[in-house]
C-alpha cells in the first residue's frame, strides 16, 4: 500500500510567510503555496488543512476553553477548533508549521494561537491539569512513526477531555492523501500486514489499553469512517450513536452487510477517535445534547437525540436527530443541524437559512426543509431545519426508471424558478453572465493549456448566446444528486443545501449539475468523462434528452443557449467553486475536465 506523501519539505513554506508578513491575506498565499508544490503534495496539504477533520467536536463536553492541539499544525482541526471558541495551543516539532496556522487563525478568525515548538516523545511543557481539551491525531507512540507523545502526558496536562484519533491495525482501508482516494488491500496482503504488524497500530481493544494503563480508559470511542484523514461519517462504537447510514446501495454489498450484522464494524473500521474524560466533567452532557435540549425549549418540541454525523466536504458538521421511539414520520424533533467548521461555511450556511425561509411555506409547491432556527446555541453557530424523510438521490443512482423520475420532478421545480421576463444577452449582460465567469475560473486555472482552452471555449459561447433572449432564475448552482431528497420511487421530496445559490442567473445549470453527478455516480468514473457523455450525441438516454429539451421549451430556451451551456458546463461549475470555496484549489477545472 502506498503511503501518504510528505506535504512539504524544507523551505518550500518560505514564500508563503515571507507573503503574510509582507500583508498578503491568507488565500492569496496559500493559492500560491499549493500552485507551487507537486500535485500529490498540494492534494496532502490540503487534506490536512480541511477543518472537516474537526466534525466531531459538538459531541465533546467542552464548549470552550483552553484546547491544546500536539502535532501537526496544519490540521484543519486547529482552525476549527479555534472558530468554535476554544483558546488554542499549538505544539509542534515545526515552527514553520506552527507560523502557517497562526496566519490562518488571524487572518480568517481573528484570534491569536499560542505557538509552543517542540520535539515529540519529549515531556510537554505545560502543568498538570492545564487544559479543557487535549488532541493528538497523529497516534500512540510509534517506533516505526516516531511523531506521538506519550499518552500518560497527554493525559497529565489534561483537566477535561483528551482525545486521541488514531487508526486501527485491522482496518481495511487507508486513505492515499488526497480527498476521495483509498487503498483497500487484497485479502492475502491485508492478513500478511496485520500478522506481522506492519501497521505498527493497535485494534480497538489495543487502544482502550493504552490509554487506561495512564489512568486515561476512554469512556467513548468513535469511528471516522472511511478513515481518518478523510471522513464522512463520525460514528459512535459504544451503542449510543451517532449511528452508521446504509442506504440502499450499500446494503447491495452482501459481504458488507454480513460483517455488519456480525458486529464487525468497530472491529475493522479504518480509525478511531477515543475520547476519555476526567472524573469532575463526565457527568456532563455533550455539547451537542445541551444544544440540543437548549432548542427543543425554544421549538417547544420534544427533545431528540443524535442519530447520524456527517462530515461534510464543505467544512460543515451536519446532525441529524430523531425523537426515540418516534414515529419515523412524526416531525417533531427530527431536525437537521448545520454546524459550519469555517468562516466560508458560516456565510454559506446563514445563505442557506435565507433561502429557506423565503421558500418555505406550508402550501409552496418548490419543496424545501422548512427552516425552524439560525443562531448561536450551547456557543455552538448552527442552522436548524425539519429532516425530510426519503433518500438522498445517489441512493437510487443506476436504477434509470428512478432516475428519470426525479429528473422529470426537478423540471417541473425549477421550471417554477423564473424571476425575471425573457431579456436578450447584450454584450454588458454577456460579460456579466459569462464573460466574468470565464475570467475567474480562468485566472486560477494554473496551466497555460488550460487557459488557452478557456478562451476557445469563451469564443465559441459568446458567438452561440450573444443576441438571444433568456429569463432568469432562482438558481441553486450546486444541485448535485446528494443536494436531493427523493422517495423509493424517485420523486422529489425537496431541495437541500442553497447555500450556493444565486438570487437572479442564468438558467438550465441545475439540471446539467443534477444529470452530470448522476452519470459520475453510475456510467463512469469521472467528471470529465461524465461530461464527454452528456456532449455525445447517442449519451444521455432518450428520456433524458426528451426532459432536457422540455425544460428549454418551457423556459423558451434557443437550441444555440443549450448547447452552449451543456459545452461551457465545466466552466459554471469551476466558478461556483471559486465564489464560495475558501481558498482555489490548484490546477482544479483541468484534474476534473481534462481543459
């Protein structure tokens, strides 16, 4: 199996602080950092840096408080540990390590972390007791890694909480180091690893041991799943949730399922977050149960319980929770939870809760979630809205009748979007419609092959729109299948995530968005090839066309505007993507398009 690659060597940070000291904003100099380094290297970093990895702080009982981070600064979890209201310190062998997330933290949060270099395996330099919340990521000490502190330290700096992510010797996956890309060993090289202990981990039980040998036994443990470096499924392993979905496609996977009814799961889940607690703060509830009891006052509904965490590729901690022995379709306390994890998430989000109230209302016929509340509780940012029941789309991705169902569903919705009459595209109305997208995908695009394929493309777009007439809509700008909730038959039960929407646009992206997603979900591998299916003449299936080219008459679209939108695809999305990411990613628009 390969291993993860080392996201940076000796000075290769330089010119990233030597930027922020000159004044630079933290985004303009990381874009140049990632444009500079190797692609395997960028893609490691930036998996380091999501503050996704921080998704399962609200289940913590601490709700502040001076939280120590031990171990690589570039975690993302610092970050976010620090969004949320922690008083932060970082210690770390790499003092260029800790500079990197000191400019972060000021730039995007506006607080000051506290920098303590240091070796690892060292006594750390804090007094018994000095900290609410202990972190360490990287492990229990490790010969073959070398990287971890001694758990009886961890443990002795710890007033509160100490948790330990660390994976497990009898997982069966790992991630490679870039985001979506594991390795999953063959059956004879996975029992050749774990016999010889190439792994130099612990399984769960391992684990338990080492930390009660300190005086530290783990009151609750959970499972990361896939796996550490990249999760999107925090699960409790203690019977008490949050509980593991399977959706319909999963439970296809008979070999699965059968290791799954088996109790297998905290056996061979790929990694753990242990979390042990001293005596005076464990009969305090979780932060999220606070906050939860905090709004069911406020609703005036019962008070649910967590049942599922997911941690979103956005940077947002989504809970969904449920009432026990509730009904599954009693509404009351089966609510969805937005946690953002950074300030970009923060705007999406409150975006998201706007847009929800303006829709919603008992008779409206777009569905969406209806909104119930956005603010601060238990300190803890949020957004609250009701669970809708059903799947999300990629559930019944493949089944074609079904897939064509909530097509048809989704035009009949969107067609309903139009805010504004027919206006024909001038040339002012061209450039700010599509002119001024080309112009920000292109300026980040990283390759000079890229950007020369954008101009051609910006070229054949405008020769193809200038002059004709176009409505605009509402336009969710982001709605790929999983943004969509449908019932075992395909049909629509409402629209999630606006958080990318945009007031007045252009029109029939949304479909594309939806269509492509679903061809990468089933037909083919990536998004480029995705793409390539939806051009092909013979690609998308007679239905498909036959509901693409109804939406275009309703909206009375010209052939010339669809193919061009279907053709400038790639470029609606990589623009989405830079309004609303943090920071660009490098050479993105080619890795998924191949322009």
């Amino acid at each position: 199996m390969s291993a993860a690659p080392v996201p940076l060597l000796p000075g290769e940070l330089d010119a990233f602080l030597a930027a922020m000291r000159g004044g630079a904003t933290f985004k303009a100099a990381v874009e140049a950092l990632l444009l500079a380094l190797p692609e395997d290297r960028a893609a490691r970093l930036m998996l380091l840096m999501r503050e996704g990895r921080a998704a399962w702080h609200p289940l913590l009982r601490a709700g502040g408080g001076r939280a120590l981070l031990v171990g690589n600064a570039f975690s993302g979890t610092a970050h976010a540990l620090a969004a949320a209201g922690f008083e932060l310190v970082l210690h770390d062998a790499s003092r260029e390590r800790l500079e990197f997330e000191a400019a972060r933290c000021r730039d995007l949060v506006g607080v000051e972390p506290e920098l303590v270099p240091g070796a690892a395996g060292a006594r750390l330099p804090f007094e018994d007791g000095a900290f609410d919340l202990v972190l360490q990521e990287d492990g229990p000490p490790s010969a073959r890694r070398g990287v971890a502190h001694d758990l009886g330290e961890l443990w002795r700096v710890t007033r509160g909480e100490l948790v330990l992510v660390a994976d497990n010797r009898l997982g069966y996956k790992r991630s490679l180091g870039a985001r979506g890309e594991f390795a999953v060993p063959s059956p004879v090289q996975y029992v050749v690893d774990v016999a010889r202990g190439a792994r130099g981990e612990h399984a769960l039980a391992g684990h338990r041991k080492a930390l009660a040998r300190v005086g530290a036994a783990p009151e609750r443990a959970l499972a990361l799943y896939p796996h550490s470096l990249d999760f999107t499924h925090v699960v409790g392993l203690g019977g008490d949730g949050p509980n593991l979905h399977i959706g319909p496609m999963e439970r296809r996977n008979q070999l699965k399922m059968a290791a799954y009814g088996a109790g297998l799961f905290p056996l061979l889940t790929p990694s753990f977050a242990l979390v042990s607690a001293r005596p005076a703060v464990a009969a305090t509830p979780p932060r999220v149960e606070r906050a939860l009891a905090a709004l069911a006052e406020r609703l005036g509904e019962p008070r649910p319980v967590v049942d599922e965490l997911v941690a979103t590729r956005g940077n947002t901690a989504v809970v969904f929770t449920r009432v026990p022995d509730a009904p599954d379709d009693a509404p009351a306390g089966r609510w969805c939870l937005h946690v953002p994890l950074s300030p970009q998430q923060e705007a999406q989000i409150a975006r998201h809760h706007a847009v929800l109230e303006r829709l919603w209302s008992p008779t409206a016929t777009l569905p969406v979630p209806q909104p119930l509340f956005r603010g601060v509780v238990e300190g803890l940012s949020l957004s609250v809205e009701r669970r809708l029941g059903g799947l999300t789309a990629p559930q019944l991705s493949g089944d074609v009748a079904k897939v064509e169902r909530t097509l048809a569903d989704l035009v009949e919705h969107l067609a309903g979007l139009v805010v504004a009459p027919p206006r024909v595209l001038d040339e002012a109305a061209y450039e700010r419609d599509f002119g001024a997208r080309f112009d920000l995908v292109a300026r980040f695009c990283g390759r000079a092959e890229t950007e020369r394929a954008l101009r051609r493309m910006r070229d054949e777009t405008r020769e193809r729109v200038l002059g004709l007439a176009v409505p605009r809509v509402l336009a969710h700008m982001d709605l790929r299948s999983k943004h969509v909730q449908v019932d075992a038959a395909g049909r629509v039960l409402g629209l999630l995530d606006w958080g990318s929407s945009v007031d007045a646009d252009v029109p029939y992206h949304d479909l594309l968005q939806f269509l492509v997603h679903e061809y990468k979900q089933a037909r083919v591998p990536d998004m480029r090839r995705a793409w390539a299916l939806l051009l092909d003449p013979h690609g998308p299936r007679p239905r498909e066309r036959e509901l693409l080219d109804a939406y275009c008459r309703r909206l009375g679209l010209a052939p010339e505007y669809q193919q061009a939108m279907e053709r400038c695809f790639p470029v609606f999305v990589a623009a989405m993507a830079e309004a609303n990411w943090d920071y660009s990613r490098p050479r993105w628009v080619h890795a998924q398009f191949g322009l």
